[in-house]
C-alpha cells in the first residue's frame, strides 16, 4: 500500500504539478494521491470552529484524506465495476461483524431487494416465499424495507410499534401470525435495536425467516443469553446502507451478509444478472465446468457464465466505493462511539423537558450505535410537532420526520388501499402518533459538544 503522507506541506499545490517527473507508475501515484492529500487539507478540511447559528445538519460525511486517495487510487485503476477494493471491503467488513458472506450492492434499498428475493428462490422448498405469502412488519418506517415484498406480490402484514424505543411491538406477534405466515422483516429504527429476543424466538418457534433491515444501526450491538453480536448478525440476513447520512459512506452503497451457505450463494446470483454461474468479476471457468453442464431446456454444455436460474439484477458497487469504505471502515469504531457521546450528552440535555416531550430509550439488552435522536411532543402537552419543528429549523439546525410516519397513509397506497395487498393487525395508534407528534435530530460523529448544547438550548426554547 502507498501512504498519502504528504512531503513538504508548505508547497502549493502548483509547485507539487511542476516537479511531475514520473519514471514509474508506482511514483506517479505517490504524487498523484499527496496532490489530492494537499488538496484536502487546503480546500477540504473542516476547522470545527461552530458559531451558535451556523447550519447544523442532521447528517453529514465524516472523512479526511485518506478516503480522497484511496479513491483516486481506484480511480487510476480505471476498473470501474467490483474490483479489488470490492473484495477487500466485503472480507474486511464480514470479519468486523462477525459473519461468514457479505456482498456488496449500489443502495441500501438494494440491498432489501437482494434480501427479499433471495427468500423466493424455488431451492429453499418449502420455506420459498410465493405469491401471496405474508410477511410480517412494521408501517412505522423506511419504504424499502416493505417495497420489494409488495411488488413481488407477497403480503406484508403491518403491527404497532412501542413508544419511546420506536420498534416493533412484540406482544403483536402471535396475532399477526397466520398459515401463510413465512417471515419477518423490520428495521432496527435509529440505531435502537428491536427486540431480538422475542423476535428471534417467534420465527424459529414457526419456521420463519428474519431479516434484519440494519440500514439505521450499523454498529449496535444485542445481546442475547449472554452472547452479543451486532444487530444484522442475528436472523438469517442482515442488510446495510452507505448513503452519505449514514454510519459509514461509499456515497451510494449498501451491503447484504449471512451466515448460510445457501444464502449466500443465492444473494450472488441474485445480486449479480440472476446467473447460475459464480465466477468473480472478470473471471471465466472458475468452477472449471464452464461447458459441461445440462441447465433447463438448455443444450448440454451451454457456456454457464450464460446461465440464468433466478430473475435477478445488476446491483453491483463500483470500485471507487469500494475504496471509499475501505477507508471508512478503519474510523468506524470512532464513529460509533462519537455517535454514543452525542447521544447521551443530548438526552441529559433535553431530560428538564420530560414534562412535555418523550425522550428515546434504548432497548433492554441492546448497545445502539445511534443515528438520530427521536423526540415525541406529548400529545396532552398541548404543543404542536410542526409549530417546534419549524422553530427549530428558523434556527438551522436540520429537522427530520421518522420517514414514511405510517406508510399505509401515502399515496403509494391509493391504489391498493382496502384490497388484499396488505394486512393490517389492530390498530396503529402509536405509529399515527408518532406520524402527527415525533421528529429527530442528528448525532452524528462530526458533531461537536457546542452543536449538541446549541441543539439542545434551541429545542428547549422552542417547547418553552
């Protein structure tokens, strides 16, 4: 590897340009990658200087030059698909959770769909999921996490969730369950990590699958019998996202991991045309029986790079993303912690306010790696969600509604509202609350603890 160390950082950029005399393409890049390292630092770098006022966002990346080289280091490769740095990430990023396989696709929502089709493929007999089988989940939340099952003709079976964790209601479970019942699929909401226990319990007592939408909790932990894992790592599938708000960034990104074999090989193929081959990127005849297998109707010994046994995508990362993440995973431990400080720091901040807001709680057994703090205006408090929220934005600092609220209530829905499409189970009231009284804020790593009072001392005027 090639460090970005820079040489002479009192030299502009220009007299770095006139001294390119390059004998090989190992020093070209030497130069080329501490040009950008001196970039960076001069036109790049945030200071931290926070002046009450200025835009607190309730996201944004977090990175420094390291992830500008390596980038450019991609870049000059010119490989443009999934390449090396593809490879690194997905075994470096397995190993940091713990997990067997983990494949890289472009989106987080991506990600979901991989998961999702990977449960309809016809090898998993029985447990296949069909048409017309229900899935068990929340409408307080992200749309992709309920897309893919809708548009496959599949059921999603809607619960309530808890207030103040945010989370799917448990004691929900037994009722939503019916025979045609084949999983459940939810996400962890802002870091804070459902109730695994009782989840994991209630698909393996009925032989369901679980997915664990880990978009929003990368890096939380659970803990289970006195064992802890990541969140992702429990069900048979976990999925993530590297959109710039999120944990950790490639820009557009997201990942899919497991433990099972079987799994694992359908996520490929899925991920990658539907093809039945799996032969790396760039590679041919990596099984060594490229023309002697009898596939379908097909005739023996069609080329099997060729060979489609599922109705699958090109969902592939690029390899300057990969690069990126690479990177970002080297911080990432940083970031969870950053994120725990903000978090805490926040909540103590807001705790004089309970009278007339709901602060968040961790769930019981859980470590969360936080994305955003969620506030619910108490709905006797006699205070109005939207009447704070734009207080709160007239002072710049960024305000977001928990996504979809109640899904089932966006246009989406129009057309298959009151049809079979979906199921709901009891009523809904703490999502319609959340939908009419809840918002959060940020707390992500490149907060300070002057953005963090600042908030809270806003906030507080606001409900005052």
């Amino acid at each position: 590897e090639i460090s970005c160390s820079l040489v002479g950082s009192e030299m502009c950029i220009r007299d770095r340009l006139s001294m390119s005399h390059w004998t090989t393409e190992t020093e070209a890049r030497q130069q080329i990658k501490e040009l950008v390292a001196a970039y960076y630092r001069d036109f790049k770098e945030q200071k931290n200087t926070f002046v009450p006022g200025d835009r607190i966002n309730y996201a944004a990346r977090v990175f420094d030059e390291k992830e500008m080289c390596a980038l450019t280091d991609a870049t000059l490769d010119f490989w443009l698909t999934t390449g090396r740095f593809a490879d690194q990430f997905e075994k470096e990023f397995a190993a940091w959770l713990g997990v067997k396989y983990a494949h890289l696709v472009n989106s987080g929502s991506s990600a979901n769909l991989i998961a999702f089709s990977a449960l309809t493929a016809p090898e998993l007999g029985d447990r296949q999921i069909k048409r017309g089988d229900e899935i068990i989940t929340v409408a307080c939340g992200f749309p992709t996490t309920v897309t893919p099952a809708l548009q496959y003709g599949a059921v999603p079976v809607f619960v309530d969730v808890t207030i103040p964790q945010y989370n799917i209601d448990v004691t929900k479970l037994e009722t939503a369950l019916s025979e045609k019942t084949k999983a459940v699929m939810v996400a962890h909401t802002l870091g804070n990590p459902f109730d695994l226990a009782e989840v994991k319990a209630f698909c393996g007592k009925h032989g369901l699958w679980l997915v664990e939408d880990n978009c929003d909790a990368l890096g939380s932990q659970y803990t289970i019998s006195g064992e802890t894992r990541f969140t992702g790592t429990w069900g048979d599938i976990g999925t993530s996202s590297f959109y710039p708000p999120h944990h950790m960034t490639m820009g557009e990104g997201g990942c899919v991991y497991t433990n099972n074999p079987q799994m694992h090989r359908l996520i490929l193929s899925y991920r990658d045309w539907g093809r039945d081959c799996i032969c790396p990127s760039g590679q041919d005849n990596f099984c060594g029986h490229r023309f002697d297998g009898q596939f379908g109707e097909l005739p023996k010994g069609y080329d099997h790079k060729y060979v489609y046994s599922h109705f699958g995508y090109n969902l592939k990362v690029t390899d300057m993303q990969a690069a990126i993440g690479c990177e970002q995973l080297k911080k990432f431990p940083s970031f969870i912690e950053r994120r725990r400080h903000n978090w805490e720091r926040l909540h103590q901040a807001l705790e004089p306010l309970q009278d007339k807001l709901i602060l968040p709680e961790p769930a019981v057994g859980s470590r969360p790696s936080w994305f955003g703090f969620m506030i619910t205006v108490k709905p006797e408090s006699g205070l109005s969600r939207n009447e704070i929220t734009r207080y709160v934005e007239a002072h710049n600092i960024q305000t977001r509604l928990l996504f979809s609220g109640n899904l089932i209530k966006h246009p989406c829905f129009d057309q298959i509202r009151g049809t079979n499409a979906y199921r709901v189970v009891g009523g809904l009231e703490n999502t319609d609350t959340i939908m009419n009284n809840s918002f959060w804020v940020g707390v992500y790593p490149g907060m300070t603890d002057e953005m963090i009072d600042y908030m809270a001392k806003v906030i507080a005027e606001a409900v005052k």
